[in-house]
C-alpha cells in the first residue's frame, strides 16, 4: 500500500517517516527530487540517517522532500511510471542490496 509523507505548514512528518522506517524494515521509499525525478531507497539506507534521528527542527525533516512509501518495489515503480516520474537507483542501497 502507498502511504506518502511530506511536511505541510507547520505540521513535520519526519518523525512519522521515521516510525515507518523502523516498523517496515524490508520496505522502499521514493524521495521525490522534482515533480518528475525521484530516487528509489530501500528502508534502511543510510542516505536518510539513521532511523532513530529525531529533527530538532523543520529545516531537518526529512520529509521536506516528499517521500512515497511502500512495502512492495514493484507498486512503486507503477506509481511512479503511471505519473511519469524517472526513478533512479540509489547506488548505496544497491551495493548494500537494499534493492531487488
């Protein structure tokens, strides 16, 4: 299932993305670049921190970029493709074999 999540105003999703990363371990997550450019992450990369990394402030978040999440990369992929949105590998999580 997609669940998105993107700061708002003054409402900071980052913690939230956070407990999902820690409760969906096996899972991946697009980091939205442009409208049309994202990457593909697995849950654990290293490139968002370390799961337990609290924002002290909005210009932390990491969910000022939006961020587009699911357990299944397949699902991703056809979300991301059905918006024509080019989605680019993190190398990290390649190497790491974060990715399938």
């Amino acid at each position: 299932m997609i669940k998105e999540f993107q700061d708002s105003g003054k409402r900071i999703a980052h913690d939230s993305f956070q407990l999902w990363r820690r409760s969906n371990e096996g899972a991946y997550f697009l980091t939205m670049k442009t409208a049309r450019k994202a990457n593909l992450h697995g849950a654990l990369c290293n490139h968002a921190g370390g799961t337990e990394w609290h924002a002290v402030n909005g210009s932390e978040s990491l969910t000022k970029a939006r961020k587009i999440t699911s357990d299944d990369v397949g699902e991703l992929r056809n979300w991301a493709k059905a918006r024509g949105i080019e989605v680019k590998d993190c190398l990290h999580c390649q190497a790491l074999r974060l990715l399938p």
